[in-house]
C-alpha cells in the first residue's frame, strides 16, 4: 500500500525527519513508482536536503504524469521558488489555484512569490526558507545560544574598553531578533494593503496583518503624539506596549486551529489587559 | 503611592510575559 508509506512520509515531513520522509516516500515509491503523494513528498523532502536538481527532475516526471494534479503545481512552483526562478513558480502556483482555489500550500507560495519580487525581502524570504530547514532542535539551540552569547556580550560591557563596541552588537542582535519574529507579518501587512497582493492572502493571514498592524499604527500614532505634546510620556508608554503587544499577536495565526491557536489568543488577550491596565494605572 | 507601584509591577510583568510568550508560541507553532 504505497499510499500508508505516503502518510508515514507525510507524518515524518511534518516532524521535520527530512532524511525519514525522504526513505519512506522511496519505499513507497518502491510499490508504486507513480504514486503522486510519494513522488510530492520525495520532492519537498529533496528540497529541504538541499538535492534541488533531483527535486525538479521528480516533480517534471510526476507533472508530466499528470498535469492537472494541483498540489504538483504547487510543489513545482515551492521547487522553482527555492531555485530563485521566481516567474516560473508564480505560472505553477497560479494553476494550481486554477485546478484547485482552495490549495493553500499554492496559495503561501504564490504570497512569497510576490513578496520575493522586492529585492528586501528576496534576503529575508531566502532566511526563513534557510530557518525553515532547520530541524526544531537546531532552531532552539539558535535561541538558547544567541541568548547566551548575549549575556557573554552584557559582561564584557561591563569594561569600559569594550562598551563602544558591545552594545551597537546587542542593539544589533534585538533588533534580528524582533526583526525575525515580525518581518513575516510586516510583509503580510504590505501585501493587505497592497491592491493585488490582499487577494493572495488567505484569511488567516489577512486577520494577522489586521491584528499586527492595528497594533502597531496605535504605536505610531501615539509615538508620534509623543512628539508634539510635550510632557508625554503616558504616550511613550502607550507606543511601547501596543507596539511590543504585535509580537504576541503575530503568533496567534501561526499556531494551528483548535486549542493552540485559542491558547496562544488566551496569552495575547492577557498580555493585553495587563499592559493597557499598566498603562491606564500609569 | 500604591497604585503606581502596582502599575509598575504590571508593566514588568507585561514586559516579561511577551518574553515567555514567545517560548510559548514556539511550542504551540505547527
């Protein structure tokens, strides 16, 4: 039964196991060497090991196979994407919308096909692509060692001889890593209110650019109040907790649905009411 | 007075808890 070792590839895929996925789409591949959820998860797999040619070579055959199966499109178009041919991923992921509106794997690559269209944030799509890979025990080892190079950093301030060049370093590191946990919701934000780009949205990500941007605009306007009025600094309080408070918001709609999406608006609500209720007592 | 040091606690705790969200976020993320 190739499509059990379709799902075991599936289930490892989603557990980040690339080299596990890769091994049971290719025993499955084994029974049914045309088998389309074996051959798309080769290729995704293929693509996080960084064997893109191979990857290409299997989603042109499974293609050829059959055209008008959507979520090939979309895994052709996720190829050409991470091969930088940005024209040719937007003809797949525009198909496989065609076969299928309601693929969402094509519509996020059609979303970061247009995002790589501006020079910015082809950088940036190519790091999260980069952190993407990463299997969640590198990811927090990046987490844990960042924070303890930071301490490291703060000791070494203590020197007067050092501190020119420390804290420009751990101004630096903040801001990466505020950068790193809002750059995808900032650039979901340009899309929303961006004419064409609002229709590559799905809804999720459409009420996630409204929550996080919401957020922000009232740190803006209060951040730029501050200036004006003078002795103001209930607004330089009100900027820095609705503007930090995108961060918890930002994560709502990356959890999935059911309980950790309700448990992660939970923490972003009670954040909420503890940081305006500070600033109100303020 | 009371009140602004309760205030001020609750802006720590703010500030701290957007930092424990986002280990809580990245366990919840898919």
């Amino acid at each position: 039964q190739p499509e059990v070792y379709g799902t075991i590839a599936a289930a490892e895929f989603g557990r980040r196991e690339w080299r596990r996925a890769l091994e049971a789409a290719e025993r499955g591949l084994a029974f049914d060497a045309e088998h389309v959820t074996c051959n798309n998860l080769r290729a995704m797999a293929l693509v996080r090991l960084g064997r893109k040619s191979e990857a290409g070579a299997t989603m042109d055959a499974t293609l050829a196979r059959d055209p008008h199966d959507s979520v090939s499109h979309a895994n052709m178009g996720w190829t050409k994407l991470e091969q930088g041919e940005r024209k040719e991923a937007m003809a797949h992921f525009r198909e496989a919308l065609r076969i299928d509106p309601g693929n969402g794997w094509a519509r996020s690559g059609l979303v970061e096909a247009i995002k790589a269209g501006n020079p910015v944030y082809a950088i940036m799509l190519k790091y999260f692509l980069w952190m993407g890979k990463l299997s969640s025990r590198t990811m927090w080892m990046i987490v844990l060692g960042g924070y303890v190079a930071y301490r490291f950093l703060r000791q070494l301030a203590a020197d007067p001889r050092w501190t020119p060049w420390v804290i420009p370093l751990i101004i630096a590191y903040v801001g990466f890593v505020l950068l790193s946990w809002l750059a995808a919701p900032l650039f979901d934000l340009a899309l929303f209110l961006h004419p064409m780009g609002k229709h590559a949205l799905d809804d999720d990500a459409r009420t996630r650019a409204a929550l996080v941007g919401g957020a922000l605009g009232l740190a803006l306007v209060a951040g730029g109040l501050s200036f004006v009025v003078s002795d103001s600094y209930q607004l330089v309080i009100l900027a820095l907790v609705s503007g930090v408070l995108s961060i918890p918001l930002s994560a709502i709609h990356v959890c999935a649905e059911g309980w950790p999406r309700r448990a992660m608006a939970g923490i972003a609500g009670a954040l909420a009411a503890v940081g305006f209720s500070a600033w109100i007592g303020l | 007075s009371a009140a602004e040091t309760l205030s001020l606690a609750a802006l720590i705790l703010f500030f701290l808890g957007i930092f424990v969200s986002q280990f809580a976020a990245n366990w919840l993320a898919t």
